[in-house]
C-alpha cells in the first residue's frame, strides 16, 4: 500500500518546494497537482481563450475533454505536452491565473481525479494541491495544510519568477494572489480548506529546511 502524504494550501504558500523536499527525503514520488490544472489552462489559452472568456457549456465541455486526454509526460524534471517541453511556460502568472478560474468547474475536476489518483502506485507519495487531502486523497494518513501571510507569499513568488525569467512586480503579484485565494477558497466545488484533521502549519516565519522538519517531525509520529 502506498503512504501518502497531502500538502494544501494557498498560492505560493510553498507547497511545491516543501513537497519535493520530502519526497525526495523519504524516496516518495510527487504528484504537483496544480501542474495538471495549469496544463489544462495552458491548451485554453493557446486555443486563444483569456481570463475574461466567459465559460458557457461548450467551454466547460471542451476543458473536461482537454482535461481528460491531456497528452503530458512528467520525467524526473521536465513536463512535456504534446511533445513540446512546457516546464517553464506554465509557471507563468497568466498560466496560474486561468488556471485558477478552470478549477472551478466541476466536470474539470472529476476529469483529473483519476489521473491523480494514478499517481498512488509506489512505496509512498506527496500529493501536493488544494484538494489533495479533502477530495483526491481523503484516506491518507498524514495531511498538512501549509499557509504563510499574503506578503511573505508574494514575496516568495516574486523571487520564483524572477528566478525563473519571468518579469514580475509586487503590487501586481499581491493583486493576483488575492484575487486566486479568493476564487480558490470560494468556489463551491472542493474549496481550498485544510481536510479534516489535517495538521496546520504556518510557515511565514520558517525557512524551507525548518518546514521540512516540522513536517517529517509530523510524519513520524503518526506513521513511523
Ligand atoms: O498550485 P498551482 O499554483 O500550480 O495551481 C494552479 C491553480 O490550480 C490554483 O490556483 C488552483 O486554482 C488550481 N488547483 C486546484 N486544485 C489542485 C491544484 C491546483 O484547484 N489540487
């Protein structure tokens, strides 16, 4: 049986690094789940969609289908779509953005579920999303619901995409966050909640490596 571990939380709460990191300590795969929903949005906006096209049901249609076939590869660092290499493209805000809006609609949702689920194949995994431990992994044994402040959050982002290549600016990034945790935390289908039982841990004052550690801390004393 695999050991799972779920990781919510807010954007840019730094779910992705902390995942890695334990993945890569405890040898457990990673499913970054947000990848899926920003690939899905990725197809959108290269079919010429924006953040402002208004989803009737043919759009909801066409997202489920883009959402079901997705052609992607996940390798060890790369994450390949229709034999194009997108790794970098979809960290782009915009990516996020719509992203964000194509994860309220249900049918993309139930569209993903299984494919994630796939992920549950080996010794253990860390399943990092929104909705990891409420919906797609309600039985893992250990769920964390990781937040930090909305300004160390942007702060945080604003380095990612600079590092990145990306241009960004704080002001607009703080909009952009707020305006994701929002839409997140009020849609009606699997809203970004920490799951039942889920341990809490605010990171706003913790370096990555002292994350890591509360949270193996965590792991062992209910796992171990
Ligand atoms: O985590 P990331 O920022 O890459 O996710 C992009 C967007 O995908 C989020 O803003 C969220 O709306 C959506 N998402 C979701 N459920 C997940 C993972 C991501 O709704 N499990």
């Amino acid at each position: 049986m695999t050991i799972i571990i779920t990781l919510d939380g807010p954007t840019a709460s730094g779910k992705g690094a902390v995942a890695a990191a334990l993945a890569e300590h405890l040898g457990f795969d990673y499913l970054d789940s947000g990848a899926l929903y920003r690939l899905v949005a990725w197809q959108a906006l290269h079919a010429g969609w924006t953040i402002d096209t208004p989803f009737d049901d043919e759009h909801k249609l066409q997202l489920s289908e883009w959402a079901r076939h997705l052609n992607v590869v996940f390798t060890h660092q790369h994450i390949i779509l229709n034999d194009a290499d997108v790794t970098s493209a979809i960290r782009a805000e915009a990516v996020g953005n719509m992203a964000s809006k194509i994860a309220a609609v249900s049918s993309v949702r139930t569209s993903l579920l299984q494919r994630q689920r796939g992920f549950a194949r080996g010794k253990g995994l860390v399943a990092d999303g929104r909705d990891m431990g409420s919906v797609v992994f309600p039985d893992a044994p250990v769920k964390v619901f990781l937040t930090a402040s909305s300004e160390i959050r942007a702060e945080r982002r604003y380095k990612q995409l600079i590092n990145k290549g990306f241009s960004a600016n704080m002001r607009d990034l703080v909009a952009d966050l707020n305006e994701r945790d929002e839409r997140d935390t009020k849609r009606i289908h699997a809203p970004l909640k920490p799951a039942q039982g889920a341990y809490v841990l605010d990171s706003t004052d913790l370096t990555l490596p002292q994350t890591v550690a509360k949270i193996l801390d965590y792991y062992a004393s209910i796992v171990a």
